[in-house]
C-alpha cells in the first residue's frame, strides 16, 4: 500500500522562497492513498539548518501536523532521532512524488543514536507522529 502513496507539496511550490525558509512557516501535504486523500499541516525544513535542527527538543506534535524536508535534487541521505523526545515516522518520496518508505523512528538522547533511511535516493521525506501512517 505505501507504493501506491503519493504527495502533493501544495504550499511549498506556490510560497516564495523567504516563506519556505522561515521555521514558522507551515505548508499543506496531500497524501494521495487508495483509501482517500489524508491532509497534513507541515513545517518546511528547506535550510541545512533547519534540516539539523528537525524536530529536536518538541515535547509534542499534533496528529496531522508534521515536518517535510525538500530538497531540490535527489539524495542518498539518512535520518537520526538526535535530542528528539517523542516517537515518530517517517515517509520517504522520491523525484516522482512515490513514497519509496516509511519508517518508524525511537527518541534518542544518547549517543550513537542510529540511523533511519530509505537506502535509495529520495527528493523529501516528511516526519510525523508515530501512529499517523
């Protein structure tokens, strides 16, 4: 079923690049599943700062709220859980708007925190809390 997912990037390819880089800045993810269309509130982490940071330190997140990371190219890249203290998952999607995977992801306050990737290239990955998926 995640192979036949795919998102839709509504805000992020409308909004200016200013607004894409501001962390306050919020964007509409459309997740296209054989069931229907699931609609999410995201923050847009399009900086290598704001990649960094992700959702580090967030006590909560609201169900259907998230975090989408875009990048312009696609990548082989991974993700860590770092100093984040609640559960989340992770989705995945490559140049063609396909969730390639999804991940469920354990807060790490210790290093070595492990690594989550899809171990293929992906343009955007966008994290929520566990149990949204």
């Amino acid at each position: 079923m995640r192979l036949a997912l795919v998102l839709l990037l509504v805000a992020v390819a409308c909004g200016s690049a200013e607004e894409a880089s501001d962390p306050s800045a919020s964007a509409a993810l459309s997740i296209e599943t054989d069931d229907g269309t699931v609609s999410l509130v995201v923050e847009v982490a399009d900086t290598p700062a704001e990649r960094q940071t992700g959702l580090m330190g967030r006590e909560s997140l609201s169900p259907y709220d998230g975090m989408a990371f875009v990048w312009e190219e696609p990548l082989v890249s991974t993700f860590w859980m770092k100093d984040t203290l609640i559960p989340l998952s992770i989705a995945f999607w490559d140049a063609d708007g396909r969730i390639i995977s999804i991940l469920d992801m354990d807060p790490c306050t210790q290093d070595p925190c492990p690594s989550y990737g899809p171990g293929e290239a992906f343009i955007g990955a966008v994290e929520v809390a566990r149990g949204t998926f």
